[in-house]
C-alpha cells in the first residue's frame, strides 16, 4: 500500500536555487572506461530512457551512465 504524502502550509526554510548544469538528453555522449554496477530504478525513469535512447538511436544504459558521469562531473570540480 502506498503512503499517502501530506502537504502542509507551512514555512519551508530559506531557499537555494541551483542552476540548472545538465545537458539536454539528446546531448549525452559516450564515455570510456566502464564499470559494471547493479542499480534499481524507478519504472518511470526507464521508460522515459529507453523512449529517448529509440527516438536517438542509441542504447538507454549509456544515456544513463554519461548524465551520471555529468553529474559526478560537476560536482567533482
């Protein structure tokens, strides 16, 4: 059974707006030298990989693993 999320009108805190450093999906280039990890995934984000990755004509697990190697990227700087 799913938990049912409840929003309250309150006061969240200051705020940080982050700038927005991922590219677009269809920017997503190939990288070398892999590894081979076992990741859960939510359904919806897979769907929404594997849709890109037929519309690019590429394979979804290496649009996955270069906006994580973006990601790492930028924070690793």
């Amino acid at each position: 059974m799913k938990k049912k999320i409840k929003y309250s009108d309150e006061n969240i805190g200051e705020i940080e707006i982050v700038k927005d450093f991922l590219p677009k999906p269809e920017e997503l280039v190939l990288r070398e030298n892999t590894v081979k990890v076992t990741l859960n995934l939510s359904q919806s984000s897979v769907k929404f990989f594997k849709e890109l990755a037929e519309k690019e004509g590429r394979q979804y697990q290496k649009l996955i693993r270069n906006l994580l190697d973006k990601y790492a990227s930028h924070y690793s700087e």
